[in-house]
C-alpha cells in the first residue's frame, strides 16, 4: 500500500511539474524520470536531435530532461509512449513494466503476421507439391503410366 501512496505522490508531483514546463531546481524525481527518458532514448539508439523530432519536441527539451532540470509535459511523455511502446507510469514513476500494452499489441500483431505467412507458405507448399506430381506423371512414358 506504502508503494501505491508513493507513486500517487510521485505522479502529482511530476504532474505539477510537467503541466508548467518550466525550468526548475533538481529533484530525485526529476533525475529519475530523466534517466528513463535517457533509457528510452538509448535503446531505440537514437541521438537526442532524432529522439526529439520522432515526439515532436526539441533537442534542448530533451538534454534538460535527462539531467533532470526540466520535466516535460504530459503531452511529450504521452508522445514518448505513443512513439516507442512504453508504458506511461513506468515513464513517470519506475514502476510497472517498462513496455506494457502497446509492446504487447505490437508483439501479438506480429505473432498474427507470422501465423498468416507460414499458412501462405504451406499452401504454396502443397500447390508445388501437386504440380511435382503432375509434372512427374507427365514425364513417364505410356507404359510406365499404367503400371502406377
């Protein structure tokens, strides 16, 4: 319970922060929340100019975060979500999972891709198959045809 109460409060906190975008003092939170932006960024391997226009924000917004002197606001954390598949309070708080719902989506999506081209596949397997075995009989001579 101690867990949710804190993040409660971590989240207003981050909230009030975010909903002015102003520069601002340092704080746990903020360098927390940096660092995760910082993780997004790295493993999409993205620089902070590309990170920046893939959210639709600018590079400095970006470098202020990730040391923590700047939180940006709900709509650029919401747009980090949308963009890379995290789980927004993750982004906010550290917790839950790193990638929720969207990953899953995106993984589940791909799963049906995969499912659709291997029963593709088997049919084209069965179709080569089928032209094997006509094109088999029709090398056979008259003779060996009758024998079959």
């Amino acid at each position: 319970m101690g867990d949710l109460f804190r993040n409660i409060r971590i989240f207003f906190n981050l909230y009030e922060i975010t909903s002015t975008q102003s520069v601002m003092k340092k704080t746990e939170e903020s360098v927390a929340l940096g660092r995760r932006i910082r993780q997004v960024r790295s493993e999409e391997g993205l620089n902070q100019a590309e990170f920046a226009k893939a959210i639709g924000s600018s590079r400095d917004t970006i470098a202020r975060s990730e040391i923590g002197n700047q939180n940006p606001n709900e709509k650029v954390l919401r747009q980090i979500c949308k963009a890379f598949g995290t789980n927004f309070m993750w982004l906010l708080t550290g917790d839950l999972e790193h990638h929720g719902k969207e990953a899953y989506d995106k993984l589940t999506e791909e799963s049906i891709r995969q499912k659709q081209v291997i029963l593709e596949q088997k049919a084209t397997i069965v179709a080569l198959e089928r032209t094997i075995t006509i094109l088999a009989s029709q090398l056979k001579g008259p003779d060996e045809r009758r024998s079959d």
